[in-house]
C-alpha cells in the first residue's frame, strides 16, 4: 500500500520551486499558480478548469519563465507557441493523452493586429473551459465526404502575453499581472537540464498525490469566500477544491489569494466594450441630467482619458458607432435603446434620454463608486421631466445646462 501523502507540504515544496525561479507580483500569486498546477492532475474531478493567464504591459517580465517553470510540474505539457488550431483539435480530443496547453506569446495570437484571424482558437479555449465543452469541426473521410464530428475541448490552458485578452477567455481566467524585476529582487537562474527533472520529480509526487485525493475532490463544493460569485466562484472552485484537499494552511490561503486577485481584476477588464460605455454614461455623462445631445455626449466620453472611447482602432467614437453600440441594448419596454429628438433652448437636436437607459444600467453595470452617485443616476422621473410627443422625440421645458441638456424650467408658486 502507498504511504499517503501530505498535500499540504507537497504544496508548500511546490511553491518554493517557483519561488527559487519567478518573480511573482504577489504572495496570492504563487497561492494560485501552485494549486492552479496542482489542479492539472485532478482534471476529471471538475466541471471546468479554469485558464492561467501571466500579462504584462512589457517585454521581459517573467511570464515566458513561468510557464517554463509550470511545465516541469504539470502532466503532459504541450508548449504552443506556433501550434495551429487544427493542431490543439486534434491534441485535446485526445483524452488519454490528453495535453496541458501552455501558450506563450498570446498577444500575437489575440492582439489588434490579429483582428478577427484566430476565432477558431478563441473557441476552442472558450468551449475547453468546461468539462462537456466540445468544438464540432467537418471532417473528410478521404472520398470527398465530409460529416460534422464533435472533438472533446475540455483541457487545462495557461497563457502568457503582453496586454490584455479577449473578453471571453479573460473572464475565464486568473489573472497575474506579472511586471519586471526590481534591482533588489533576486531569482535563480532557470536551467533546463538541472532543473526540469527536479520540477519533474515534484510533478509525479502531484500525480501521486492526487490519485489519493482524487475520490475526495470529485463532486465537492467548496466553501466560497463572501462575495466571490457567478463566474469568479466558477473560476475558483476547482482550486479551492485542491486546498481543501490539501489541508495545513492552503484552505485559508488559498481564499485570501481569491479575493485579493479576483478584486484585483479590474472592472474595466471583465466588463465589454458595451457595458463600460453604459457604466461611463452612467457615471460621467448623465449624472443630474434627464436628457443630453449625442454631440455632448461624445464630447465628454472622447475627453476621458483613462477611457478607450477618443481612440478606437485609431479613430475616435462617432455618432453612428455609438448608435450601434446602444442599440445593441433594450430600454425598460423592451425597445433598442436609440437616440431621440431632443430640443434645446427650442432648437431640435438628437440625443438620448436617461428613462432610456436606466433599465440596461441597472441591469449590466457594476455598482457605482458611491451612494451619492447612486442617488443622483437611478431616479427615472428627475425634477428634469420632459414631455414626450412621441417615441421619437423629447421636448424639455427649459433653458441648456453644463451638458447642453435641458434644465428644468422656473418653479410657479401660486397667488
């Protein structure tokens, strides 16, 4: 009979082998890197796997250097730099054999010059994320006969690259945001000959370790951290399974890793295009405002600075673009969000109407910053309130306000 083995220092001797060789930004950083490697022999245990992505802003931070590190540790490794799509396919529908998918240099793959190029990997990496995922591909059998045939896609994936992602894989992901040494922070150099067999050695005491664990880990429903929720929960559950499995302290750290990195994410990252152009009109366009011209209203979003509104594949947000953007959106009677007639001082203009865009705000954006912001966006029937001649067009009783809206009109008090 095998002794047991104690997960707990197994991990701890784990994550001294990346901390010999990575910088990591932080310590819930090596907390998730560690039990993300050990969660890659428990596949089959878990309804999904969760992605691994190492951005940084520049070159030279240390993301090739941890996928290197991970991949002396991890079943399997397969490095993908230049594998073609057809390629993984047919690697990951492979389940006896199946790979763990370590792809470096994915900015080449998803960045702006790739545009559209690659959204069969996209999907694939989309589909693997679940176990039942599956990407149907049509298939020759040599005679000219093509038939549509289902290729399993669940597989553990870790990703390196410069900038950000895709929306989609990145709300599957953990996210390091890795960034390069200071003068004052020593690593060991990596040598694959001396160390890729240590790291091996690791990797089958994981392997081990897992099949001891295995029936304890399949089926179990972690306890989540307060407010870790929907798709971060569906992210982390397979490694807090592993930390509990674990035991020592690796329960505990492994949830203070979760929060810290999950609230580390920033909103603008998870969220799209369109919800962060909700969430700005929200809360820089239209506070204390009932109704605010399309010209006015791309003059503030272009402005922002931290903000990709004045700068969209080079060129700034237009009226038409924001039209299709907004329309992609319903207001509270179910209609696509579009602009209206709007008069100003007496002059007709276009622009949208906050009882517009309240609905899609209260159901797509984060909450706002603070109850003060809060207080002046959700009320519908502002002291602003308009006098609807059709669904087309707004007529506002009143003179212009900071944003070339409409304000309210001189109060009467009776005799």
């Amino acid at each position: 009979m095998t002794e047991p083995i104690d997960g707990a220092a197994l991990l701890n001797e784990v994550e001294a082998f990346h901390r010999r060789f990575n910088a990591f930004p932080s310590h819930a950083a090596y907390v998730a890197t560690v039990l993300w490697d050990a969660h890659t022999h428990l596949l089959d245990c878990f309804d999904s796997t969760p992605r691994l992505a190492f951005l940084s802003p520049e070159p030279g931070s240390g993301k090739t250097r941890a996928l290197e590190v991970s991949s002396t540790l991890v079943p399997r490794p397969m490095h993908a730099v230049n594998a073609s799509p057809a390629a993984l396919f047919r690697a990951v529908a492979d389940e006896t054999g199946r790979p763990v998918i370590l792809f470096d240099e994915i900015d080449t793959v998803f960045g702006a010059k790739a545009k559209d190029a690659n959204e069969d990997l996209r999907g694939l990496l989309n589909a693997g994320h679940r176990r039942s995922g599956v990407s149907y591909r049509c298939v020759a059998d040599g005679q000219g006969n093509q038939s549509v045939v289902p290729f399993p896609s669940y597989c553990a994936v870790a990703l390196a690259g410069l900038g950000t992602l895709p929306d989609t894989i990145l709300a599957r992901s953990i996210v390091i945001r890795m960034r390069r040494r200071a003068r004052t922070e020593r690593v060991e150099p990596y040598r694959a000959r001396i160390h890729e067999k240590e790291g091996n050695e690791l990797r089958d005491q994981l392997a081990q370790w897992s099949e001891q664990v295995s029936e304890k880990v399949d089926g179990a429903w972690p306890e989540m951290p307060e407010g870790i929720t929907d798709r971060p929960a569906d992210v982390w559950e397979p490694l807090l399974a592993v930390a509990d499995a674990a035991g020592g302290q690796w329960p505990e750290r492994a949830r203070a890793a979760c929060v810290e990195l999950v609230t580390a994410v920033d909103e603008d990252d998870r969220a799209s295009l369109g919800v962060k152009l909700l969430t700005d009109l929200r809360d820089h366009v239209f506070p204390g405002e009932a109704a605010v011209s399309t010209v006015e209203i791309l003059h503030l979003l272009n402005a922002m600075e931290d903000a990709p509104w004045g700068d969209l594949d080079g060129r700034p947000l237009t009226a038409r673009g924001l039209s299709r953007m907004l329309g992609e959106y319903v207001n509270g009677k179910g209609k696509r969000i579009r602009s209206r007639t709007i008069r100003i001082g007496g002059q007709p203009t276009k622009g949208y109407h906050v009882e517009d865009l309240a609905d899609a705000w209260a159901r797509y954006c984060p909450a706002p910053p603070g109850p003060g912001l809060q207080e002046s966006v959700t009320p519908v029937t502002t002291p602003l309130t308009p006098m609807l001649t059709s669904d087309d067009e707004v007529t506002v009783e009143g003179g212009c306000n900071r944003n070339g809206a409409v304000a309210p009109a001189p109060a009467t008090t009776a005799p």
